[in-house]
C-alpha cells in the first residue's frame, strides 16, 4: 500500500482520514493450473507451459458434489508434477462462457448455506442413568471439526478491492470510464459505501482509537490478552487514548507499549473478533434501523452499476468453501478494521472467518503470503486470486498459481473452472 505523505496543515481533519484511507490498487495476472488440461480445453484458456518444478501440487481429493451434471475428471488421472501458466484472454472467456449456465440473481442479503446444529443436546441421544439409578443427562455430541490448517490441501488466497468488491474504482471515476456507466453515478455510490465503512469501522470498531495501532491478523495481539470479563468493561473510561487528540493517539495512561497499555489494545481486538462472528451473516442487524435499509437499497444499486460483479464473486467463493479441506484467504491494503467494516458490508462473513483475513497495509503482501503459507505448510497448493501487479508479483516469485481479474467475465470464468474441478 503507497503510504500517503504528512497531510499539510490547510487540511481538514476529515480530508487527512479519507486521503489516509483511499488506497490505490493497481493491478493484473495470468493463472497456473497444477493439473493438466484435455488439449481442447487447455486452448480454449489460452494456456502456455512452464517449468514442472515450479510447485507439484499435493494429493487432492477431488469436490464431487456439484448442482450441474458436468462430467468432473480427476485429478488423479494427471501426473501431478505437471504447472500450467493460464492467460485467459478475451477470446479464450468467449468461448468458456458460451458453455456456462446463465443465472438469475437476487439482490439484497447474502444467504450462506444453514450451519450445521450447534453441539450439544442433539436428537436421538439418550439420557444416561448412573449406578444410583438418577438421570446425568444427555451425552454432548461435538459437531464434526473443521480440519486443522495442516490438513487443508488447497489454498485461495483473494485480494479484495476490484478483485471480489468494486470500491477505489468507483471513486477515482476508473470503473465508469472503462465499462461506459454512469460517472456521477458510480462516484455517488462510492462515496456512499465509503461513509457506511467508516461510520462502521468508528462507531462499532473501534478504528478511532485503531487507526495508528494497525496489526495485520486479528489475533497478533492476542498474547497480551488476560482473559478479562469484557461484558461490562467500559471501552471509554480505560485510558486507553489521552484525549490530547489525534497526535498522542494510542498513548494512553499506560506507556506506549506497556503491559497495561497492550492489554488494552488486546481488549479491543477481541471485542472486535467477538463482534464480527456474531454479526457477520447479520450485518443488519449490526446497524440497526434505518442504517439496514439504506446498506441494502446501497448494495442493490451496487449490483445493479457494476452488472451483478459482486454476486459473481460470492459464487465462486462458495464453490470453494463448500470443498473439503479448501479455504478462501483474504489478503488486503486495506487497514485491518477497514477491512474487516467492508468484509461485512459486502456480505463476505460467511466466506472469509476473521482468522483468515490479513492486512498487508504495514508489512506488504509478500510478507503476508508467507504467513499464511507458513500456517498452511508447504504440502498446500495455492491459488492467488487478484488484479494487481503486487499480488502477481509475489505470486510469480513464490511459484504459486495466479489468476487474474480485470472484469467480471473473468470470474464467470474462475466459477466455471471451479464447478469442472480444473482448480
């Protein structure tokens, strides 16, 4: 993320936040397949070869479950130290997407697929009766646990904005002049969804006192966590901020990274986790009335400008989450809680758990790609999802699979690929 430069006295407060906070994503790619192709379909995509050393794909376990009667091949039949680099270009997406389904879409909330039961008194269980002839009650029954990172087998690591969301674009007028829409239009809809993040990230997020202690996971500040009762811990009161203002912020009564001030700083990252896993598949009910009505009257008029974008997006994010050991990674510029304010305004909780989101905005994404291959371990394929030349960049340098969004047609494409097994 380009750092903005001191903001010259004549500013505004609010111009210093919204010029600290738009940042520029410039971006591009082609993709690696780890699995081969039939010939036919490997020209349809443009593909050319490269080295097979680059990263053998581990053993995988193909998806099986599909809504459409495609015949799937498997990933077994292909010798599996074979890489593919893929340029879809314009040509090669014709002709793909003369064979995909068209879809109708409905706007307004995104509805994930049920959870499973939450464990515990679960049907059909017998209540147990001691040697004393007294009832113990019912034997909890756990739910199946989702597999461990080192189990997962393939991983997708998604950049965020113009990759899965339509945002900066909006504001700098770039999505209207490229697709022909409406300029005012887009730039209105934009600074729209800028002030929800916000008013979001501020009032519910605590990014006021945030915003100078970014961290790039969740849980980097974890470790400085006591465990404290935080159901009536009053945030306002703790002396976390002085209230000198913006230029002593995150100097509190504690020294700067004292042990008192860190534990504080750990309060509000957990209060934060806490609120994103019980509001994530209920942002409405996160902002209340009339805020909900105006997010989804905003997220219509979205899906409408940027022809249904995002939608496609949450299908091919589905399509993964619904696999076996498979999961979305997100990896983004954006500050951590500004991130995670549009995680939720987009409808993407239930696609991405706040413990694999990460911030690049301190470290760079090189750095952050190898955090998450670090936890997933070098058995792992990954996959990086992205329109920018950083994301390429680090993709190409660390031999993984990169496939490339400059428009929607190109995630029509990648949901297409996922439903014939090909990723």
């Amino acid at each position: 993320m380009v750092e903005v430069a001191k903001v010259q006295t004549i500013c505004s407060p609010l111009q210093y936040r919204i010029k600290r906070r738009r940042s520029c994503h410039q971006k591009m790619s082609l993709f690696v397949f780890t699995s081969s192709f039939s010939i036919s379909v490997m020209a349809a995509y443009g593909q050319t070869q490269y080295s097979p050393a680059l990263q053998p794909a581990g053993p995988y376990t193909p998806y099986t479950h599909h809504t459409q009667g495609y015949s799937m091949p498997s990933y077994s039949e292909y010798n599996p130290t074979l890489g593919f680099i893929l340029k879809v270009s314009s040509k090669a997406q014709h002709l793909l997407m003369t064979e995909c389904v068209s879809c109708v879409c409905v706007l307004g909330e995104y509805h994930p697929p049920p959870s499973p039961p939450t464990p515990g008194k679960e049907e059909g269980v017998p209540a147990r009766r001691g040697s004393d002839g007294k009832l113990r009650g019912r034997k909890r029954v756990s739910d199946p646990a989702p597999p461990l990172d080192s189990d997962i087998e393939r991983v997708f690591i998604w950049d965020l904005d113009e990759t899965i969301i339509i945002f900066h674009s909006l504001l700098t007028g770039t999505f209207s002049s490229r697709f022909g829409k409406d300029s005012s239009k887009a730039v209105s809809l934009g600074l729209w969804m800028e002030e929800m993040i916000f008013n979001l990230a501020d009032s519910r997020l605590f990014f006021n006192d945030l915003e100078e202690c970014d961290q790039v996971h969740i849980d980097d500040v974890a470790s400085d966590d006591n465990g404290q009762d935080l159901s009536t811990y009053n945030f306002g009161s703790d002396g976390f901020q002085s209230p000198a203002g913006a230029g002593s912020l995150c100097l509190g009564s504690g020294v700067h990274g004292g042990v008192d001030w860190m534990r504080k700083l750990a309060f509000r990252y957990r209060r934060v986790k806490e609120i994103y896993n019980t509001y994530k598949n209920n942002v409405g009910g996160l902002l209340g009335s009339p805020k909900r009505e105006e997010w989804l009257q905003l997220r219509r008029e979205m899906e409408v400008l940027t022809d249904l974008w995002l939608t496609q997006a949450l299908k091919a994010l589905a399509l993964i989450n619904s696999r076996p050991n498979c999961v979305n990674v997100l990896v983004t510029t954006t500050q951590l809680i500004p991130a995670l304010s549009k995680v939720l305004l987009y409808g993407l909780g239930s696609a991405f758990p706040i413990e694999n989101i990460y911030s690049a905005t301190k470290t760079g994404k090189e750095s952050c790609f190898e955090r998450v291959s670090q936890r997933f371990g070098r058995r792992a394929v990954y996959v990086v999802i992205g329109d920018g030349a950083e994301e390429e960049s680090v993709a190409k340098k660390k031999n993984m699979p990169f496939w490339r969004v400059s428009c929607r047609a190109d995630l029509e494409a990648l949901s297409h690929a996922l439903e014939l097994d090909y990723l």
